[in-house]
C-alpha cells in the first residue's frame, strides 16, 4: 500500500491512503480518542463536519475521510465500485495506515449507513458507535420519504411526480435544474430549522456518479441505487460497544425510524433533540458536542472496564 502522509501545522495531518485501486484523502485533528466521522450524501465531503466538530479536537483525535467518489478522494472510471463492501474497505486501509486499533465511528445520514455496516463487518474495531440522523433499513427509511411526501403541498407533490416521469438528470450525470429546485424546496424544512452559515448555502459539488449508483436512479425519495433493500436490523446486535442513536425532532429521520435502531443495538440511548433537523449538528452546535463529549466519557469508561 502506498500513502502520502502531511503533517499539519496544529497537532494535525492530512493525506491519502492508496489501495483497492483507489485514493482516499483523510485529514485528522487533536490527539487522544479517534472519533472517525462519516460524512452523508452519497457524495458529500468531510467538510460537512467542520468547523461544527472541530472544539472536539480538545479532547479526542478527529479522523475525517473523504468517501470514495466524495470530495478530495478518488472518482473511479467504473461506478460500479461504488459498494458499501468497498467503502468498509477504504476505511480499514485508514485505520492501518494511522494505526489505530479502535474508533468511535459517527455517522451521519448516509455516513450513518456506512458506520453501520462497518460496525456490523468489525465490531472489535468499534470503542462507540454514533447513528445520527439515519436508519437501519432502507425500508424504514423509505417509509419516511413516503410520509414526508404525502405532507407536501399537492401542487408540489405533482411537480415532483411531472419531473420524475419524465426523468431526473441531464445528459452530463447532473440533476435537471427544475427537478433539483423542486427537491431542495421539499426537504429544505427538514434540513434546517434556521438559516446554515453561509457556506452551507453553496455546498461543495456533489460526487453524482456515486450518488446515482447507491442512492439515486428515479427519486430522491426512494432508495433504488445499490442500497436498496439494505438492513442492518438484526446484524446491530454484533456491536457490543456503547451506541448513541440521534436524531433531530424536525428532521428527515422519524423518531419511530431511530427507535428501530434503538431496539436493534445492544447498549444504546436514543435522544432526540428539540429545535433540530436533520443537520442537527449544525442548528445546536454546542448542545451537539457537549451529547458526543458525554458519549466519549462513557465509552473510555467502557474502555476501561473490558
């Protein structure tokens, strides 16, 4: 395996781990507990994460990754190596290139998807294991999306079903500009509950290839890439290590969706926090924290004791 390794200048590095025919760019932040932070999408960036998690770095190592296909890391010329098996590789070839024997692994949405299905393939590499804002099945997930729809102003509703007869990307892999309107207005109150700082207002580009092939083909409420049908609900009980299921009260993810996994997982508490929607740790920074500064202090005590 072949590595590039950075240091930075604040008890930081960046670099890329090659290997599995593919460059993963990976930034860490502070020493101590390595909290590993997976990003959504499919095709979002670390950067999601930043600098909302960065007062963490006080007290544990932040370890970000780019996913494959997703910001600095590596698009690949076959889409078809877009997998969550892939994915749970690339992140074993991080560990052992920091070489790190245990994480607490947080996802959020999508990157909820992945904790999960590398928690389930490695539970001895978990210390803690964070689900924010996201399922254990894409049944309970697509159950959402077909609830938050029917709440959706009819004229709406039927723009979105126009547009999705019709087709949903241009000839360049890109979402058409009325169908991506008509989406980002029926999520936008489950996004946020007050206005993002201004760099959430212009993300950095999507990873579409990635997106298409594991989330999107049709809808953007439905899951019909490569996920569809995923489950974890019955492998959760591999984990062992203290879970924390969280989700906001306004946010894409129903509470009866995060009491599944809840149900699923061995040693969890579920919180749901008030005046948050799905990028909860944006709309209640410092609440955000202060719950994963708590976790961390319960997981090292776990830590200590087994």
């Amino acid at each position: 395996m072949r590595n590039r390794h950075i240091v930075g200048r604040s008890r930081g590095a960046e670099g890329f781990v090659d290997g599995g025919g593919v460059r993963i760019y990976y930034k860490t932040l502070g020493s101590g507990v390595p909290l590993l932070l997976l990003h959504g999408g499919p095709g979002a960036d670390h950067s999601d994460f930043l600098p909302a998690l960065q007062p963490l770095a006080r007290r544990c190592q932040l370890v970000l990754i780019d996913e494959r296909g997703s910001g600095r890391s590596e698009r690949l010329k076959d889409p078809k190596g877009y997998t969550l098996n892939h994915m749970v590789k690339d992140i074993e070839r991080v560990r052992k290139h920091l070489q790190v024997r245990r994480f607490v692994v947080l996802g959020h949405s999508f990157g909820g998807i992945l904790a999960q299905a590398y928690a389930t393939r490695h539970p001895n590499r978990i210390l803690g294991l964070v689900l924010a804002g996201t399922g254990s099945s894409a049944r309970c997930i697509d159950r959402d999306f077909r609830n938050l729809r029917k709440r959706l102003p009819a004229r709406l509703r039927a723009r979105l079903t126009r547009q999705e007869k019709a087709g949903i990307f241009q000839a360049d892999g890109t979402y058409k500009k009325d169908y991506a309107a008509a989406s980002a207005e029926a999520l936008a109150p489950y996004m946020y509950t007050k206005p993002p700082p201004a760099r959430f207002k212009h993300t950095p580009p999507l990873g579409m290839e990635v997106l298409r092939e594991m989330w999107v083909r049709r809808s953007d409420f439905h899951i019909d890439g490569n996920l569809k049908g995923f489950d974890f609900s019955h492998s959760l009980a591999r984990v062992k290590a203290p879970s924390l299921v969280v989700i906001g009260d306004h946010d894409l993810v129903s509470t009866a969706t995060a009491d599944i996994s809840r149900a699923c997982l061995p040693r969890v508490t579920l919180v749901v926090m008030a005046e948050c929607a799905h990028m909860m740790f944006i709309d209640q920074t410092a609440r955000f924290n202060r719950l994963l500064e708590e976790f961390l202090n319960c997981c090292t005590t776990h830590q200590g004791h087994s």
